[in-house]
C-alpha cells in the first residue's frame, strides 16, 4: 500500500469521526430537549418545537467554532470577542424573527442560547480532540516503554552472553597457567607438590563455584587470592620476594568475581626473569566504605621489556571488558611502564 493510499485513509476516517461527532452531538441535543418540554406539549409538537429551538444554531455554532479556532490559536483574544460578539448579535436576530415567524406563540432567549450553544459545542469538540489525544499518547508512551524494556532486555542478555564468554575464557587461562606451575615442582621432585595440588584443588573449587555467580563476597575473593600468591610462591620459592597486603572491612561487601586475579597472574607471568634474582612483587589491596582499590607493581623481566606494553596478556584484555560491562562508569583503570616497572591502579566502586 502506497504512502498516498494510507494518507487518504487516514484523512477518510478523520472525516467519518468528524461526522459521527457533529450528528450525535446534535442530535442528542434536540431529543434531550424535545423530552423536556414534552410534559408541556404533545410529543410531535414537542420534537417540533426542540428541532426550532436547536437547528437554526448550527450556522452560527460552525462559524463561531472556526472563528474560535482562528484567532485563539493566533491569540488575537481581542478580535475574538469582537467578532463572536457580533456573530451572536447578527445570528441572534435573525433566529428570533426566524422562530417567532414559525412559531408565532412561542418565546425564547434566542442570545443567550446561542451563546451557551457555542461554548457548549466547542467545549465538547475539544474535550473529544483532548481525550483522543491522550489515549493516542498513552498508547504511544505504552508502545514507546514496552519498546525500550524490550531493547532493555536484548542488552541485558547480549552483555550476559558477553560475560560467559569472557567467563569461559577465565577457567582454562588460569588452570593453564597453575597446571604449568605445578607441572613445575613435579619435575624438580618438590615436596610442596603435594601442597600446591590441594591449593590448587581449593581454587578451582572456588572458580567452579563463583562462575555460577554475579556476585561474591570481597572476603572469598581475596581468600582466593592469597591462595593464589601461595601456589607461586611454592612454585617460584626463592626466585621471588612478594609483599601482599589486604586491608580494610570487607564484611558484607561483593564484587563481580575473578575481576583482580588477571592483574596479580599478570605479575608472575610478565615480572620473573630468569637471569635476575631481583624479583620483587607488590600486592594491595585496600577495601574501603564504598570502593575497592587494587595495586600491583612488578620489576619488567628484561625478556618482556619490548613488547609488554603494546601487547597485554589476554587476562588484562579480557578483564577490561568485564570491567566496562560490569562496572560502566564505576571503575577506573590506570596502567603505566616507567623505569622498568609495570604498576597496575585498580579502583572499583562496590
């Protein structure tokens, strides 16, 4: 259907509504006042006499509605009044005579009636336009609101499809990087082997556990944590020095889970040099009323030194994602190499 096809339909049922309006409004009019003069006259006389009194006003009631449509728009009031004032004048005379000739017997206020037939007629003109317009408009801001929780909806489940994806990148990043360090300690017949296996096996139960999860409480995380930089530290022993602090109340407070554990993996995977004993690894971690803050800092191993910075490791890209998903707005991310140093300046708002 062409566009002229639907504007012409449009317009006919506009029309249509139009009429439908005008002959109801006057004919309930002439019936309402036929029924009340009929306890007076008899009925044909009475529907008579209603149809003399209403009909003649409908010229006048027309001209008036579109003089009222004309300057109050423009809001020239003053020209209003003057030429209502006249139309009620001209109309109310010749209506009068026209009423005393056909019905010589008869009186009426043929001014005041005209006058209270204009208002009346353009009062409940507007009041259709108004009622239609705010059912037109409650049905738009229903459509426009269903629209938007269903657009609400479709991102909601895209960030959710985002999110396991980027989940299930985690899992085998980390188990591939604990099972290499155990794999380790295995070839040099450690005896903290045995160790490393059970606090491996601990975190995995937690990554099985809080994958399932939105949110985990900041304590298990950090928990998980420390049982991270342990599993390192048997794994690297002398090879590295590690100061880890966490501090601050974390009772009751949650986060997204497996968010700082890139940063920290990170640090061993990009900050042990095999020809340096000077492998130094900070860790912090300050929970306060309403933030988080996370610091890592690790000497550059002279192998990395070139091609860290423009190429971060999948864990980082990956959790920068998560973090722009799951904390829009409410985090803040401040990555530097200087001097030979890589320091991380995590801030999250929980």
């Amino acid at each position: 259907m062409h566009i002229n096809e639907l504007l012409c339909i449009v317009k006919t049922l506009k029309l249509a509504r139009s009429i439908l309006f005008n002959l109801s409004f006057w004919l309930f009019l002439w019936l309402i006042f036929g029924f009340s003069i009929m306890r007076f006259e008899p009925t044909w006389d009475s529907f008579r006499i209603s149809a003399l009194v209403i009909f003649p006003l409908i010229i006048p009631v027309f001209i008036h509605d579109f003089l009222f449509d004309y300057f109050i728009i423009r809001k020239r009031y003053l020209l209003y009044i003057l030429f209502t004032t006249l139309l009620v004048l001209f109309f109310g005379y010749i209506i009068g005579e026209l009423q005393h000739y056909l019905e010589p017997e008869g009186s009426s206020e043929t001014y005041g009636a005209l006058l209270f037939m204009m208002i009346l007629y353009t009062g409940a003109r507007y009041f259709r336009i108004g009622t239609q317009q705010r059912i037109r408009l409650k049905e738009e801001e229903e459509k426009r609101m269903k629209a938007e929780m269903e657009l609400k909806e479709m991102e909601i489940k895209q960030v959710n499809a985002e999110l396991n994806f980027l989940r299930s990148q985690i899992n085998p990043h980390f188990l591939f990087n604990s099972l290499n360090s155990i794999y380790a300690l295995i070839l040099n017949h450690s005896e903290l082997a045995s160790d490393a296996v059970m606090k491996l096996s601990d975190l995995m139960r937690y990554l099985l556990d809080s994958s399932k999860k939105r949110k985990v409480l900041v304590s298990h995380e950090i928990d998980f944590l420390r049982n991270y930089i342990d599993l390192e530290k048997i794994r690297l022993g002398r090879k590295v020095i590690v100061h880890s602090c966490f501090t601050g109340d974390m009772s009751g407070k949650t986060i997204s889970p497996l968010l700082l554990i890139p940063f920290i993996e990170n640090c061993f995977k990009h900050g042990i040099s095999v020809i340096s004993s000077d492998n130094d690894i900070e860790v912090s971690v300050e929970v306060m009323e309403h933030s988080l803050k996370l610091r890592t800092s690790n000497r550059i191993a002279p192998a990395r030194a070139g091609g860290l910075p423009s190429r971060p490791g999948t864990g980082i890209a990956n959790v920068k994602k998560r973090l722009e998903l799951l904390y829009p707005g409410k985090h803040g991310l401040d990555i530097q190499t200087a001097n030979g140093m890589f320091v991380v300046n995590l801030s999250i708002t929980i």
